[in-house]
C-alpha cells in the first residue's frame, strides 16, 4: 500500500486531509505515529518556506512521502501581516481572541480592510522533485466578530460573495470556498494524475 506522511498534529487537518487521501488507496501516517522526531521550527519567510522546510526534514529523518502544509491570513494595509506569524501575532501563546483584538486594532482607521487567507503545500518525494500547490480566500476583515464556528480569525474574517463572516458557515460550506479546501484539491488532482 503507498504511504503518505501528513507534517502535522493538528486533529482537524489530520481528519480532513485522511478523509480526501484514503479513497485514493494512501495509509496516512501523522506526526502522532513518529513523537520522537522534535519540533520543527517554522522560521522561514514565506509559507512556502515553512511548507517545504516541514516537508523535506521530515521525509529526511523518515525517507518516506511527507506532505507538509503551512497557513495563515496576510492583510493589505498592514503590509500582509500577520503572514507567517498568524498563529502567534499577539505573542507566544498562540491566543485567537487576542490575535483578533489585535488584528481590528491595528486596522483601526484603515479604509482598504481586505485580506487574504493563504494556504501552501509541499509534497515531498524521497527521490523526486519537491511540488508546490497554493490556494487563497479572499475577504475582508469586518469591524465586529460574527458566528462561531471555525477557529483563528473566522470571527473576523468576512466573505463578500456570502454575505457572511467566516464563523457564520459550517464547516462543510467552509472547506469548498477555502484556502486550505481548495489547495488540498489541487494536490489530489495531481496525486490523481500520477
Ligand atoms: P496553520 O499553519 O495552518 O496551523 O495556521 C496558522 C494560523 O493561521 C492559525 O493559527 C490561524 O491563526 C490562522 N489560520 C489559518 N487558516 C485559518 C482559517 O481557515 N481560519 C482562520 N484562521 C486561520
């Protein structure tokens, strides 16, 4: 059976991703099947970079396919910040209603409040070539939070074509329109065509 190995522990992913790789005939193997391999440092400039960097010391230590992905929210009149910093833009601690407080803070006066959300991906192939796939949500970050669902800045995070904030959307609605829904379309297109 082929094997792929998600760089991640995030329960959400590992679910959402399982879900879109097993009908393909993968064994998905997560971060939770190798705890002795330590943290990975997300320094990298880019998602891209963090994407990749996740991908290939993983498949390095592992010598097996690791699809790696790295995600965030970068807003135009703050010069596409948080970017790689959206889980930690209000410190260490990895707080959203903090991040939030701080995003619609430092938008306070701005008129252009539009934003995207960003998703990389890395595929990483022992003996081949790295690939690449992005995918974006486009939006703009409302005055006030609306809805519950989701995590991160869905709160804050408005779509125009539905009229609604992210958090407002279940997470069945969410996964078609966004970054990270549509970017995990685009690697088992590929994964498809091979
Ligand atoms: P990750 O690298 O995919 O775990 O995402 C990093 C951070 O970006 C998260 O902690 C969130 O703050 C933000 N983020 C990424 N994707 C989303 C999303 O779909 N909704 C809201 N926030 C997100």
């Amino acid at each position: 059976m082929k094997e792929i190995v998600i760089a991640t522990k995030n329960e959400h992913k590992i679910i959402e991703m399982k879900k879109m790789l097993e009908p393909l005939g993968y064994k998905v193997l997560t971060l939770f099947d190798f705890d002795e391999f330590p943290e990975i440092i997300e320094d990298g400039k880019t998602f891209k970079a963090n994407a990749f960097k996740k991908a290939k010391e993983l498949s390095d230590y592992l010598n097996k396919i690791v699809l790696a992905d790295d995600s965030g929210l970068e807003v135009i009149a703050l010069n596409n910040e948080p970017g790689v910093y959206s889980a930690r833009y209000a410190g260490d601690t990895r707080n959203y209603e903090k991040n939030n407080e701080l995003l619609l803070k430092n938008l306070k006066g701005k008129s252009d409040r539009s934003a995207r959300f960003v998703t990389s991906m890395c595929l990483y192939h022992p003996n081949n070539d790295p690939v690449f796939f992005e995918d974006y949500l486009y939006g703009e970050i409302s005055e006030k939070h609306a809805g519950s669902n989701g995590f991160g800045y869905d709160p804050i995070f408005y779509v125009p074509e539905l009229n609604k904030n992210l958090a407002e959307i279940s997470l069945e609605e969410k996964n078609k329109i966004s970054h990270r829904g549509k970017c995990l379309l685009k690697l088992i297109n590929h994964l498809k065509s091979k």
